[in-house]
C-alpha cells in the first residue's frame, strides 16, 4: 500500500494540496492507459517541492491535476478545504486565475508586446496583483522591462514568463520544465529566479523536472514511477541554485 508523501510536518496547518486515492485513466481507441494510479500527497505552504521522474510517470498529470486544468478519474484533492475534484469547469478557471501561477517549458509570450507590456496583461485580470516593475525586479529583470520578447534571450524570456505567473501574487507556483530547453548556465539563472520567488513571497512552488540535479535546490524530493509516488526525500541542507551544475 502506497504511503502518503507527508513528513513530520503533520503539526503544520498549511497543508496547501491534500490528494488521496489520486488516479487518472486515458482512454485511446481501444487502449486504457493509466497515467495515475493512487497518488496519496501533501504540499505544505511555502515548501519548494520537486516531483522527478521518467516520460510517462505521470508528473505532467499530476501537476495539471492540482493546477485545475485536468480533473482526476478516482480520488480527491483538496487546497485548503476546497475539493476540486468534482468542481465545474467554472470553478476551476475561478481557482486557476486567482491562486495558482503556471510556468511551463515554452514561454508563450505575445511577441508584440514588450516583458512590462506581457506581466500586465495579467495584473489586470487579478485581486492583490504585483505591478509588473515589482514582479520582473524579482526576476532579475529590472533593466529589461521595455524590451520585446525577440530582444530577449530564452533564459530572460522565460523569467518574463516567471514575472507574469507570479504577477498576480498567486498562493501557488507549478512549473513544468522549466529549464528544459535552456542550457545550464541559463537554466540556473531561470531557478536562481524561482528560489528568490519561493523565498521573498513565501510562494509555494512545485518544479516537476527530469533533470535530478534540480532536486538539491528543494525542500522534498517527489520519485514518481509509473503513476505512483515511489519515494520521497527530505533535504536536510539546500543547496542554492547558483551551486548547481548539468
């Protein structure tokens, strides 16, 4: 029986994400693959959480589960006490625009707008937003604010995208490759950018990767392996971004 990937942080209230019995089935044709197959986790407020695994072992599932942007075919999952297992697809928008930041491997800014222009698209849709100066100082970003995407490399175009997802001051970060098609060098300005986020704003942030190297920089350490948790570690020391090589 899979045990839950929780810690001696039971005593803490802040449990953002609570899953149980977590499964997901895909029907293809004739074939049923299973993508999940009974996640049982806890996410704690203001954790650095990294999921690791092969294609296929079900991170990309996971993180779009908790994201709102798939729902689950068996179990529950709850942030803080809201079920959105079984919410309408108008709750889920509701909760994705206004708790949760997503950056994913591919950056998908609008090319005719400058990095301050594409942040405020999004400050302008949310509650208690950052200004898009503020958000992009957090990245690093402070001197690049007026320069279009095709002016920026694809390190700073992916912490624009980083400044837009955390611009509306979301509760949650989930990041799906997000050094993926970067080199090292670059990647590690990318999670020096994601550490100072988690750290300054106390934003709970989720980075699935395949690269095992990223796991240093984390709190706990999710091994998925054909749709279910296989392990979970617990860093007792953090190493800094800037200390990571690939």
């Amino acid at each position: 029986m899979q045990q839950p990937a929780t810690d001696d942080r039971r005593k803490d209230p802040e449990v953002v994400f609570h899953t149980r019995g977590l499964r997901k089935t895909y029907v293809v044709g004739e074939v049923k693959i299973e993508a999940l197959r009974g996640i049982d986790l806890d996410l704690y407020a203001g954790e650095f959480a990294v999921f690791i695994g092969a294609s296929g072992s079900g991170k990309s599932t996971l993180l779009n589960i908790l994201g709102g942007l798939d729902t689950p075919t068996e179990g529950t999952v709850h942030y803080f006490e809201h079920e959105l297992s079984h919410s309408a697809d108008r709750e889920l928008t509701r909760f994705r625009r206004e708790h949760v930041g997503f950056v994913f491997q591919f950056y998908n800014l609008i090319a005719s707008l400058t990095a301050r222009e594409n942040v405020a698209i999004v400050t302008e849709i949310a509650e208690k937003p950052l200004t898009p100066e503020h958000a992009l100082g957090l990245v690093g970003l402070a001197d690049r604010m007026d320069h279009f995407p095709a002016q920026l490399s694809g390190g700073e175009q992916q912490r624009v995208a980083i400044a837009r997802a955390i611009a509306k001051n979301p509760d949650v970060l989930l990041c799906d490759e997000p050094t993926g098609a970067l080199d090292s060098e670059t990647g590690i300005l990318v999670l020096e950018a994601l550490e100072r986020v988690n750290r300054d704003l106390g934003t709970t942030t989720v980075v699935i990767t395949h690269n095992v190297v990223i796991t240093d920089m984390a709190d706990r350490v999710m091994r998925l392996s054909d749709g279910r948790i296989a392990g979970v570690t617990r860093n007792a020391v953090k190493r800094p971004a800037r200390e990571l090589r690939w």
